[in-house]
C-alpha cells in the first residue's frame, strides 16, 4: 500500500444520533455523513430508522473499515 492509499485508509466508523456516521482517516481526518435521506429512501434500509438500532453498529467484518448493524 502506498502512502497515499495509506492516508486515505478508513480507520474507524462510528454511529451518530440522527442517522449520521462519523468516519475517521488514517491522516486524522474526520467528516460526519448523513444517512437519513438514503435511509429513508430505501426500503431495505427502513430498520435503521429505529435509533436504537442504527446506534447499535458495530465495526464490520473486515475491522474498522465498514459498519454492520
């Protein structure tokens, strides 16, 4: 991996209130995402719009690199 790709590694997700995600960069970077839209435009996603649970994820299964729920 170069040091560019390095930087630009996803090293850390984290659930948000109010459908977000905070995602954290292996140069520090950090930038909150809204879902709330896409959740709600997606039936498949309409779980996520329980805060309990979207506030449950967890890292995924390849590490710290996406969020499961």
């Amino acid at each position: 991996m170069s040091k560019n790709q390095e930087l630009l590694r996803l090293i850390a997700v984290k659930a948000l209130d109010g459908s977000r995600l905070q995602l954290s960069y292996a140069d520090s970077a950090k930038f909150a995402v809204d879902l709330k839209d896409w959740i709600k435009s997606k039936a498949a996603l309409r779980p996520l719009r329980d805060v309990a649970l979207f506030l449950y994820g967890e890292a995924g299964r390849l590490g710290p690199d996406g969020r499961c729920w």
